[in-house]
C-alpha cells in the first residue's frame, strides 16, 4: 500500500466575527438609509389633507391606545398647545376619537376611530407595497438573512 499524501492545500481564510460596536456602526451606517426609505414610502402615500406630523400623530396614537396629549407632544417633540391642535384637527378629521379616561376625568385619551385605523392601514400597506419592490430583487437567501437580522433586533430592541 502505498503512504498516504498529506493534503497541501492551506485552509481558506475566514473572516473574523464581528464584534458589538462593528456591528453597531453598521447598523448606525444603514438605518437612516432604511428610515428615508420607509419615509418616502409614508409620504409617497399620505392622503393629500394629511400632513407628515399628523401622520407621525396617528402612527404614535395606533400604537398607543389611551395615551394623551401630554404624551403625543413628548413623542413628536412638540409644545403640549402644538400637539393638542394637532390632535383637534385630527378629531375633526374623525381620525382620532378623544374619551375622558375613566380614572382621571381630567384626562383625556385618545385613541384611532376606524376611520383613523383604515387610513394608517392605507398608508402603511402602500409604504409596504413600495419596500417590497425595493427587496424583490434579493434572492430567498438574501430575504432570509434578513430576516433573522431583523429577529435579533426585534429581541433586542423592541419594547411593549
């Protein structure tokens, strides 16, 4: 029998795993990319009376049934009056149905009238529709990878 040859063939090289804070200023690098992108798609399908505020407005509202004014103004950064004629004007819109909470009659709750809900469907299913077209030329692999990117995030970033 003849000696077995040893294999001269030198491993390929692998690329170092990436650490925390690499992975950190990739996602800083990407995300505003993701952010515009989601943007335009908003904006691309607001109803022409909506503003991009009034919209953030309803998003905040959708999910965060029963917050007040006081907290839609921390949320968009906004002066507590900015905020509660921004909600009026979205009352009188019949997208937000304002109650006086039960536990404090002096505050108010908000919360979207199905009005509200079909319009924010709207727009967010037409913004979905538009980063779709975006995605569709990845392949399945690709889509994958993505997808449990986007499940690591979520266990790490998303908060009820």
């Amino acid at each position: 029998m003849a000696p077995s040859a040893k294999s001269t063939a030198k491993p390929e090289p692998t690329a170092p795993l990436p650490d925390a804070s690499r992975v950190a200023a990739e996602v800083l690098s990407v995300v505003p990319d993701v952010m515009n992108a989601i943007r335009m798609g908003m904006r691309g399908n607001l109803d022409a009376g909506l503003s991009v505020p009034q919209f953030r407005c309803l998003g905040f509202i959708g999910r965060h049934a029963a917050c007040s004014i006081s907290d839609v103004a921390g949320f968009l950064g906004v002066t507590l009056a900015t905020a509660s004629s921004m909600v009026d004007r979205l009352v009188r819109a019949h997208y937000v149905s304002p109650t006086t909470a039960q536990a404090d009659r002096r505050r108010t709750e908000l919360r979207l009238s199905a009005e509200g809900k079909s319009l924010l469907d709207g727009i967010r299913r037409g913004a979905r529709a538009d980063l779709a077209k975006t995605l569709s030329d990845a392949s399945p692999a690709e889509l994958a990878v993505v997808m449990q990117g986007l499940a690591i995030l979520k266990a790490r970033f998303v908060h009820d």
